[in-house]
C-alpha cells in the first residue's frame, strides 16, 4: 500500500490543526494521476542529460502552474542504476517534473516499487531488449540526439507491437498482470481520495516504463469515436499514435463530486500529435478485474 502523508491533511499539511477542526473529507476532490515513461537513456540505463532536458521542457510545455493544486508528488519504479541524485530513471524523470511543475508544493519523491517490471511475477513472454536493439540503424551511435529519438520510437514500435501480437496464455498473463499493477495504482488513489480534505487538488506523477503503459490502455481503455460507439482497447500500437514515448505522458482524472461520489476515470494522451478521441476513459468494470488478478497473484506468489 502507498503510505502517503499528506492522503488525510490536505491542504493545510498541519496534522494537530487538522484533528481539531474535523475538516471535511471526501467531496469535491480531484487528484490528476500522470503515467510518465522515463525519458531518453544511456546503454546503461540511466537518463542521459539530454532526457533531463526533454523531461523539463515536456513539464513547461504542460502549461501546470503551482497555483492549480494544493500538493505536487513524485513517486516510481527503482528499476534500474541510479543517476547522480541517487535515483534510477524513471523515479528521477520524475522528480524532474514534478519539480518543474510544483515548485515549493512538490512533496519527496518516493520510490513505488509496484511501477517497476521486475516485480512482475510472469516471466516476459519475449525479449524487449534483443527486439529493440535488433530495429535499431546499425549507425545509432553516430546519430543526433534527435535522430535517436525517432529511431528509437520506431524500435519501441516493434517490439510493442511483437509482444501484443503473441496469443500465447503467457503474453496473456503477463500483459494482464502489467495491467492489473497500474490499476491497482489508480485503485489506491481513488480510495485515498476519500480522505483527503474537501476541495483539494493534487498532482501525482508517476515514472515508470515502456510497454507498461501500452498493456494498461490496451486492457482498459475506452475511446468514444466521433458516430457515438466505443472501441475497447487495440490490437496494433499504431491505433493509438505509436509507442509512448520517452518523457511521455498520460492523465488519468480521479474526481469526487459534491456528494463525495466517484467520477468517471477520464483519460488524456498529454502529447497533442497524438489522435483526437471525442472522449477516453477506463471502463471501471475492467479496473476491478484487472486488479483482482494482480492482488491474487501476488498473494499467491508470497504465500508458496
């Protein structure tokens, strides 16, 4: 479980304060919840500076400003080396956002070991790394950083698109157990918004990995198209604009009403080259299955 301290004192951060005025909880609450990929790496797994740099002008371009919440949060995967702040490199992607965009409303960042692919308990059905590296030009050493990139999108492409080709009970479960984690995240920040001070806003940026988003929109999105009908998840990356990219996010809306009732799970791609959808959400009904399969397995793991 995430032991966040600022999940039942929002926003006044006073606790003692807090028990004696009772604040109310629960009603008009909001907590923006980014899946952001790691930005660009070295072979070795750490950010490279130009990464850094493309994570922080991804957090300008935003348009957040620190006045827009009451907290701004970094947590994510230690999987990895860790960089020069003593962070691997999607926990460090980021606090550079989130640092970015929160200003002095940024709490510490945290690792979330739950964002990370090596506490997945199905073994990868293929091998990402061999297929990756297998797609990219001979001369990728020699390439510009920006060269990089779009040879390195390409790549990511096909090996996405490999692992969701698979129709093996292995790929299966392992892109159902991807899934299952990241709803288990959105699960557990739904419940907390429950405790948080009534009318507050946080902000919650969570580093993690490529295909690991991928497999939690495929297994749970929901894209309104413009005659009415819905599409439930797809079958090739290309559907949805290709692979996330590096520094990339996505926004997933946690909202309660004025009654304290939950909202719909509203969805944004935050990069805007990507295909307009009149509307994305996450069909609830798939979440709470999604994060049965991850707790069961995981249970089952722990107790053998």
């Amino acid at each position: 479980m995430f032991e966040e301290k600022f999940s039942e004192n929002m926003p006044s951060f006073d606790e003692d304060k807090e028990k004696e005025i009772s604040p109310e909880k629960g009603k008009n609450v909001y907590i923006c919840l980014k899946f952001i990929r790691h930005g660009e790496r070295t072979p070795e797994g750490k950010l490279t500076d130009y990464g850094r740099e493309i994570t922080r002008k991804k957090a300008k371009e935003s348009g957040i400003r620190p006045e827009e919440f009451d907290a701004v949060k970094a947590i994510g995967s230690p999987a990895g080396p860790e960089g020069p702040e003593g962070l691997q490199r999607a926990l460090e992607t980021a606090d550079i956002f989130a640092e970015e965009v929160g200003g002095a409303k940024k709490f510490k960042t945290r690792k979330r070991e739950i964002l990370s692919y090596e506490t997945l308990k199905v073994e990868e059905p293929y091998n990402h790394k061999e297929i990756y590296n297998a797609n990219l030009p001979e001369n990728f050493e020699q390439l510009s950083d920006e060269e990089k990139t779009e040879a390195s999108k390409k790549a990511q492409a096909v090996a996405v698109n490999h692992l969701f080709s698979l129709k093996t009970p292995e790929a299966a479960a392992y892109i159902e157990e991807t899934a299952g984690a990241f709803a288990s995240v959105v699960s557990t920040y739904q419940e907390m918004s429950s405790r948080l001070k009534s009318n507050s806003k946080v902000l919650m940026v969570g580093g993690t990995h490529g295909p690991s988003i991928e497999c939690f929109l495929r297994e749970a999105l929901i894209r309104k198209i413009e005659d009415g009908g819905e599409i439930r998840g797809f079958e090739n990356i290309d559907e949805i604009g290709g692979p996330i990219d590096p520094s990339e996010s996505i926004s997933i809306d946690i909202k309660r009403d004025q009654e304290g009732n939950l909202l719909r799970l509203d969805v944004k791609f935050d990069n805007p080259e990507r295909p307009n959808f009149p509307e994305m959400y996450f069909d609830p009904g798939k979440l709470v299955e999604l994060k049965k399969y991850y707790d069961e397995l995981h249970q089952e793991k722990e107790q053998s």
